[in-house]
C-alpha cells in the first residue's frame, strides 16, 4: 500500500512539472506578441542587411513623396527654372549619388545626425541659389531642402541607434562640451560666420562674372554685386543652417574621440630609429585620432558638397553650364574646408 501511494505521488509530482513547462513555454510563445521587446533585442531580430535594404527604401520613397507633395502643394513652381529634358543616364547618376550617401553612411557608422547635416551641406548651396537668385520663393526652396534632410534623416533614426556622441551618453568622452548649450551655440556661429565671410568674399569678386556668363537665363545677380557680409534674412538663416551641420557633423564627432594607443605610439615615434616607411607613415598620417577624424569628416564634407551642388545645378537647373556649376560648387567647398580647419582649431584648445 506504501508503495502504491509513493507511486500514486511521484505521479501527480511529474504532471506539476510537465504543467509548469509547457504553461512556461506556452508564455514566452505569446511574449514577443503583448510584450514588445527592448530595441537592442529587436536588431538581432532584423539582421544588418535587412535593416539597409529597409533604409534605402523609405529615403527613396519619402524623398519621392515630398517632392510629389510639394510640387501640388507649389503649383510645380520649381519647374519653372528646373530642366525639363534630363536623359535618363543623368537621373541614375542622380539617384547612384543618393545611394552611395547612403551606403556611406552606414558602413562609416553614421547615424541621422550625420546624414541630414550632410544632406543640408550637398542641398543647401542650391536651395541658396534658386531663393536668392532665381526669384524662388524662400518656403518653396526651404520645403524641398527639408525633404532632402527629412528623407535621410529619419530612415537612420528608425533603423539605427543615435551615436555616443550625438545622444551624449553617459560616459562619452567630453560629455561636458558636448551637452553644454554656450558652446554648441557659439561653435555653430563660428561656422556660420565663415560661411558668410568666404560668399561675402566671393560675391564681391568673381562669383557675379561667373553667374552672368555661365548661368544663361538667371533673373537678377543684384545680390551679389551689392552683396553685404550679413546679407537679408534668407541668407542668415541658410548660413545659420550651414554652421549647426559643419558643427554636428564634424565638431560634435570630433571633440567626442577618446585617446588610443595608436596616439601613445605616435608620441613616443623615434625617426632615428625607425625605418624609411614608418618615418613616410608617420609624416603622413601620424596624427592624433580627433585630427584623423577632423580630416576625414571634412573631406567627406567637402566631396558632398561639390558632388551635391553640381547635380543640383548643373544637372536641374536650365541654362547653368558645366563650368558655372563646378566653379559655384568650388565656394562652398572652400566654406566646408576652412570650417573644418577651424573647428580642428577649436576642438584643440
């Protein structure tokens, strides 16, 4: 009878347990369905490529609705200036150049910060010329410019976390300066101010020559020739936007660079007893990783810059000719060069 009672109770003990496992099992069945999961989680979930595929979809298809928007929206009052015999090779190299921007940005690591900054630095020289040239009115050119920012911005935001430096993460190296508003103000001043000090210059010496003999058809070069170093309030708010992109995109990343061992290595160099290709090697490219990341930002600055103001002008503008376009797009280059100098400069100190 003892027996048959321990038999009877070792029963009912292994039925508990097998009800308890599958009552576990039967929850986390239905956990990722009422319990939505942490982000983190969420990007096993979605491999990397996928994600991609996902970001170069919704920036094509938000930039495609934008425009779309505005054009009824405008009563397609860009058209009037805009070229309306593109062949096809130009529109795919237009949108070859989208897509390397994209594909740039993500394999550097960038996140949306990054990408509307330089969405704004490769738009912005264009939006520029049609509102202040071209007799566009300024919330016309200022939608499409934000199309332009919105449609690269926001993929990034979805689909990839914000960097330590743009979130200003606990632990970041400088957090301080990062977070601290005086200083984001005045370095976004500073840039700006070199924007309008290098159009000012350019105004006043040979960008109306340019505009009169290479951009057939413009209405008025009236404010370049009277050109003022703070000109009306269209020209202030564009070079405001320019200095928070150079800032965001190559102050903020800068001074956020903690120190490697490759610095200490750099430091502690000995030419006389290294050899001809560490000495080359170093003369080179011995720089500290904040001057690495100064100079690369400013080049990938630079180049979507010119790349971007010469398809929006030469390659959507009527009557801009090649030349017109690449020596227009040389004047923000040197904005975008001398800005990253300077916020090297500045980050040092």
């Amino acid at each position: 009878m003892v027996r048959v009672k321990e038999a009877a109770a070792e029963a009912v003990s292994e039925a508990a347990a097998l009800a308890g496992r599958t009552e576990n099992a039967a929850l986390e069945a239905v956990k990722p369905v009422f319990f939505p999961v942490s982000k983190r989680r969420r990007d096993h979930f979605l491999p990397g490529p996928a994600r991609f595929g996902l970001v170069v979809v919704l920036s094509f298809a938000f930039s495609y609705l934008g425009r779309s928007f505005i054009n009824h929206w405008t009563d397609s009052e860009l058209s009037s200036i805009t070229r309306q015999s593109a062949s096809q090779n130009e529109e795919l190299f237009g949108a070859a150049w989208k897509l390397f921007g994209l594909t740039l940005g993500w394999f550097f690591d960038y996140d949306g910060y990054d990408l509307a900054a330089l969405a704004l630095l490769s738009h912005g020289p264009a939006t520029f010329l049609t509102s202040v040239f071209y007799g566009i009115r300024s919330l016309t050119a200022g939608a499409y410019l934000a199309i332009e920012v919105v449609s690269t911005f926001l993929p990034f935001l979805l689909l990839r976390r914000l960097s330590s430096a743009h979130s200003a993460a606990p632990g970041t190296t400088n957090r301080e300066i990062i977070v601290d508003r005086g200083i984001q103000v005045l370095t976004s001043l500073h840039s700006s101010l070199i924007y309008s000090v290098v159009l000012f210059l350019a105004s006043r010496t040979f960008l109306p020559n340019i505009l009169v003999l290479h951009f057939n058809g413009i209405p008025t070069i009236k404010p370049a020739t009277d050109a003022v170093l703070f000109g009306n309030l269209t020209i202030q708010a564009l070079s405001l936007l320019f200095g928070l992109a150079a800032r965001t995109f190559i102050f903020t990343p800068l001074v956020a660079t903690p120190p490697t061992e490759q610095d200490q290595e750099n430091a502690e160099f000995d030419p006389a007893s290294a050899t001809l290709g560490q000495t080359v090697a170093w003369n080179l490219w011995g720089f500290t990783s904040r001057t690495k990341v100064s100079i690369i930002r400013t080049a990938v600055a630079m180049l979507f810059t010119a790349v971007g103001t010469y398809l929006d002008t030469a390659l959507a503008i009527k009557g801009v000719e090649s030349y017109g376009a690449v020596v227009y797009s040389g004047v923000w280059v040197i904005s975008a060069l001398v800005t990253g100098l300077s916020l090297r400069y500045v980050g040092s100190i």
